[in-house]
C-alpha cells in the first residue's frame, strides 16, 4: 500500500499522524526519511515494522537519517526491510 510518494507520507503523517508499515517501491526520497524519522521519534510512534524495500530515491543522507532515529529512546521499530 503506498501512499503517494513524499507528499502522501507527509499528510500521512501531519493529518492522521499513521505512517503505514508497507511503504515498499513508494518513490520515497531523502524528504521522506526526515518526515518518517519525526514520526518514528515521536512519543506517540507505535510502528514496529517497516518496509521500505523498493524505494530508490532515499540517498545516503536519507538513510544516515533513518539511522539516527533507529537509536532515540522513543522508536519503537524491530523490523526494518
């Protein structure tokens, strides 16, 4: 289920404050990383999986991001693809 590049992950995010767990070959960019690693170290993130398989775009700097986020206290994640 993708939810339509940087654009749907952020109104995602903002408006419903859910980021889906299937994020495979969404076309997700570094962009993308900064809003998932908000999302993923807020004190509210319940996610535990993620896909993220598929999505070219994400760039080194994007994924040293998702990194970063991985070790703060509140992220819960267990399973990243």
């Amino acid at each position: 289920m993708c939810v339509g590049g940087d654009r749907g992950l952020m109104i995602n995010i903002q408006m419903y404050h859910d980021v889906s767990p299937r994020l495979y070959d969404c076309n997700l960019t570094e962009k993308s990383c900064s809003y998932l690693a908000s999302a993923l170290t807020s004190h509210s993130s319940s996610l535990t999986q993620l896909n993220l398989g598929g999505n070219k775009l994400l760039g080194d700097s994007g994924v040293e991001l998702l990194c970063s986020a991985l070790s703060h206290q509140n992220c819960k994640l267990e399973e990243l693809q």
